[in-house]
C-alpha cells in the first residue's frame, strides 16, 4: 500500500511540474529538478519511468526533437504542432487554423491508414529574429 501510494504523489508532482513548465516543452531532466523542490530525494530514473508510463497512456505528448538527443514532453494532447527556434532552442506550441487538417490531408494524398502527426516547424522565434 505504501508503494502505490507514492507512486501516485510522485505522479502527481510529475505533472504538476509539467504544467509549471509547459511553455518550455521541458525535459526529463528538467522535470526532475522541478519535483525535487518538492520531493528531493526523487531520482531521475523515476522521472524518466512515470513520465514514460503517461505517454504510453496517452496523458502526454513526448516529442523527439531533431538534433536534441532526448525526448521533450507536452501536457497538451490536443491536435496541434510546434516551433522550435534554432537560435535559442525554445519549444513552442503553434496552432493551424482548424480548417487546415494535416491528418485528413495524408489520408486524401495517401493510401496509408494514417491515425495521428507530429510536426515541428524550425526557424527563428519572434524574438531572436528582431535581434
């Protein structure tokens, strides 16, 4: 009984701190030092494994961003793509009209059984691309 239930507390400050760091896509990593400031003795490895276990269930995006070597998380399960800045190496969200579906268009331009995406666009933010 013991376990279980600090499983479900680590869990929980898991995607507490996803939500805290949502604008940054962030990290395992990052994730980690977060939950720490409430749970320290938390290892990564645990971080890892729950963060793992909610994107297989689908209670998170995990995106592998070209060139990163490690894997970025999303709280937002809703249909929408991202940006990430080449300068900075900022993740963010990036919404396509809802007339526009990336999905529906494979489906038409294809013969596969398409069922989902994952698109980032690269470039440079608004901010480093006035610098």
């Amino acid at each position: 009984m013991i376990m279980k239930k600090r499983l479900t507390v680590q869990k929980e400050e898991i995607r507490r701190a996803l939500e805290a760091l949502s604008s940054v896509h962030p990290t395992a990593g990052m994730v980690c030092e977060k939950v720490k400031e409430k749970i320290p003795g938390i290892s990564l490895g645990t971080v890892y494994r729950n963060l793992k276990k909610m994107a297989e269930s689908h209670e998170i995006l995990q995106l592998d961003v070209e060139g990163e070597g490690m894997s970025r998380y999303c709280v937002n399960t809703h249909s929408h793509e991202h940006f990430k800045c080449l300068s900075c190496g900022r993740l963010m969200d990036i919404h396509l009209p809802p007339t526009f579906d990336v999905d529906e268009a494979g489906r038409l331009l294809s013969e596969h059984k398409i069922y989902f995406h994952r698109l980032i666009f690269y470039g440079l933010c608004k901010d480093c691309h006035k610098r």
